[in-house]
C-alpha cells in the first residue's frame, strides 16, 4: 500500500484495526507495533475515551523527587520526564534547601480569566461603561452555568473591560474572573463566557468572536521562596558566581529562555505526572516572565546578610486536583495521593518549589563544573542501552565510563563491545 495519511473512517475504526492499517502504511514490524499497541494502565477503553484516533500510548519514566520540606510539611513529588539529572537535581537541590528550613510558600487564590471578545463598537468606552454597569447581572449569568462550582465556594468574582487597539480597530475585551477552587476551570470558564457572550452583545450592540480561557493566569500565582546554605553549594565563591548566572539572564532574553527551561523541567514533570495541563501552565509561565516588561527570569536570587542564597519563584500555576485527567488517570491519581495534596493551590506552591529547586541546582552546575559531567554521567545509561548493551551489562558499562571520565558515544560503544566480549555476550 503507498503511504498516505487520508484513512477514511479511522476514527471509527476499533483500535487493533487502526494499529494494522498504520502498520500497512508505515511498514511498521512487529517489534514497532508492540512499540505503539500498548495502553498500559489505561486499558484501550480509557485511552481510546481520552484523545481520538488511539492506537496506544507513549509511557514516559516517573521518577520520585526526594527531600521536599514545604512549609513543615514533608512531600515526595511524583515527575514524568524522559530528560536525566532532573529528578536528581530537585531532589539534591530540596535537600540543600532543607538544612535552612526548606522551602516556604503563598498563593493568590484560584482566579482563572475568562475573556470575551467584544468587536465592531463604535462608541468603546461607553460600551465598558456600559458592561460595568451590568456587571452583577454577568456575574449572576455565569453563577448559574456552573452550580456545583458555587456549591464549592467558587464561582464569578468581578468582570473587568479593558478596551485595546489592534490592526483591526478598538476592541471591547472583557475579563470575568472567576474562582475555579480546585479545578484548574477551563471548562468552566469557557462555558461561562460563551453563556454570557449574547448579554454582552446586546448591551454593546457589539459582536462577539473569541470567548475562551487566558493561560496568563496572574491571578493565580503560587510563589516559594528558601534559602540554600553557602557551604553545602560549595561556598561563597560558588554562590557569587550563580547570582552572576541570575543576572545574566536578566539582562539577556537568549539566556533567560534557557534559565526558565530548566525551571519548567522541574514543574512540568509534576504537572505531567499529576494528569494536568502542561502547555497551559508553560504557555502562562513563559507569558508571566514578560509582564514587567522584556523576557524575565521567573526566579530571583540574592545573597543574604550572611551570605548565603535566597531564591524565590513566582510563577502562574492554572493546575487542578478534579476534573480532567487527574481524576481519570490512574498514575495521575496515584501521584496525587503519594504528594498528599489537599487543594489546587497547595499542589501549585509544590509545582513553584520543585521549578525553584530545580533551577538552584542548574545554576550551580553551571557555575562550577557545568552540567555536562553529571548530565552524561546519568545519560549514560541511555547511551549504553543504545550502543546494543543487554540490560544486565549496563550498570558495568556506565562504571567503567565514570572511571575514564569519557562519555562520547565511540567510547560507549567500545565499552560495550569490551563488556560484552568478557561476559561471552557477543
Ligand atoms: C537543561 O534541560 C536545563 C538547563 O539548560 C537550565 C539552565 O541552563 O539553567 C541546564
């Protein structure tokens, strides 16, 4: 069969029938199909039921970050991330943390924005006026699309109107802000716009587009700040040289998107893990850094009177504990019992301490010896498996390479041969 990609009716198709007529199009063996057919713990009902066109699903490594004091309370942080050192890195860098008290948090609340595009007014700031003027009304609209959410305490709290300039003339944009409590509120939020959306144009004579979410949720901010002792990051030189890295990226957005990379290693590994949103949380995190102007660091870092490094993060956290598959994924729920968080927001403040940790332990890397020499050390493994070394050589192979201090791939593969050789593997 030629390759195409138009399948007509795949969708309809039972899974075994959508992986055959992939593996009829991309000549696929059977070692590739087991690679693709496998849904692991969801089971073909629960995967097929989540996201369309399934033929499986792509397991990712979990790995338990250790160490993390918050607030006097202790919490193993479950992170889903195919990158090594990550998981080492927070848990070493929360250990650090712990000696000055670990790490200490607040949230703002957990207000999502709604936003209403209101277009082809021509009098904008009497329509605003008008839109404040009604604002109880809207609130009272949007309660009504979402009663369980008020049962929970949640539920609209004000309507904002800012009016903007675009290439396409004035716009009337409103802002309900609504508290979602322990839902991270998409659905809720964007049910609530659409309901209110007919109000809005008869109140403005306007008409209404986009009615949807903003993942730039500053009024959802979870903040962790903690010291981290000189002498166990390798001394005052050390720290010195770290807050250098900090204001390095400050002062430089090519440096900075890097800085806040590695920060969002740590946070988007447990937002992956805890079944929630990752490119909502990235898409605010990343937009957040820009709103005091240029692109900024989500963290700050300084050195205290007795020199030693506080760090503090800020960053907006749009996560949830119900809904979505949180609820529905059996690791996400599983990883959200082993964190024992009780609400959206105390899982947000431990998303912002695992970013600040993460990014404590990438600085100092980079400050010192760079982070090559561990990153390789625990890539390693992944190299070994892939230069054809049989799981049970590969702790052998990654001990004689740490000896050398060597980790390109011909020396792997070299080491691989040799051990194989030795153990009659060949
Ligand atoms: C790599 O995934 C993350 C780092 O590049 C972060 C940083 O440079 O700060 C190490």
């Amino acid at each position: 069969m030629a390759k195409t990609s138009d399948i007509s009716g795949f969708y309809k198709l039972p899974i075994d029938e959508r992986v055959a007529k992939i593996r009829e199009v991309a000549d696929l063996d059977d070692e590739e199909v087991d690679a693709i057919r496998n849904t692991g713990v969801l089971g073909d009902d629960l995967a097929d039921r989540m996201i369309e066109n399934v033929v499986g699903t792509m397991p990712m490594p979990l790995g338990m970050a250790m160490n993390f004091r918050i607030n006097d309370k202790d919490y193993v942080v479950p992170m889903a991330i195919e990158e090594p050192s990550v998981v080492a890195a927070a848990s070493n860098l929360a250990k650090v943390a712990r000696k000055r008290g670990g790490f200490h948090t607040s949230h703002s609340g957990s207000l999502m924005i709604g936003q209403i595009q209101v277009t082809g007014v021509p009098d904008p700031w009497g329509a605003r006026a008008k839109i404040l003027q009604h604002k109880e009304d809207i609130m009272t609209k949007c309660d009504m699309c979402d009663k369980v959410l008020v049962r929970f305490g949640g539920g609209a709290r004000d309507v904002i109107v800012r009016v903007i300039e675009t290439m396409s003339g004035p716009m009337v944009v409103v802002h309900l802000i609504v508290d979602t409590r322990d839902a991270m509120g998409a659905n809720a939020v964007n049910t609530m716009a659409e309901a209110v959306a007919p109000f809005l144009e008869e109140v403005t004579g306007g008409r209404v587009y986009l009615r949807i979410i903003s993942n730039l949720a500053t009024y959802r901010v979870a903040r962790s700040w903690a010291i981290f002792d000189k002498d166990e990051l390798g001394g005052e030189e050390v720290v010195d040289g770290m807050i250098k890295a900090y204001h390095f990226a400050a002062a430089d957005p090519y440096r900075c998107a890097t800085h806040n990379k590695g920060i969002m290693n740590g946070i988007s590994a447990v937002v992956i893990a805890t079944g929630n949103d990752f490119r909502a949380v990235e898409a605010g995190a990343h937009t957040f850094a820009t709103v005091d102007g240029g692109y900024k660091p989500l963290t700050k870092w300084e050195k205290t009177a007795d020199g030693h490094l506080m760090g503090v993060i800020e960053v907006p956290m749009a996560v949830g504990l119900v809904g979505g598959a949180t609820k529905v994924h059996p690791t996400a729920r599983a990883n959200v019992k082993i964190l024992g968080v009780e609400t959206a927001d105390e899982l947000g403040m431990v998303m912002a301490s695992v970013g600040l940790a993460q990014n404590v332990g990438a600085l100092r890397a980079l400050a010192t010896e760079g982070i090559q020499k561990g990153h390789m050390r625990l890539h390693a493994r992944n190299m070994a498996v892939q230069a054809g070394a049989p799981i049970e050589i590969v702790d052998e192979v990654v001990r004689r390479l740490a000896q050398m201090e060597r980790f390109d791939f011909g020396t792997v593969e070299e080491v691989v041969a040799e051990v194989k050789k030795e153990k009659g593997l060949q």
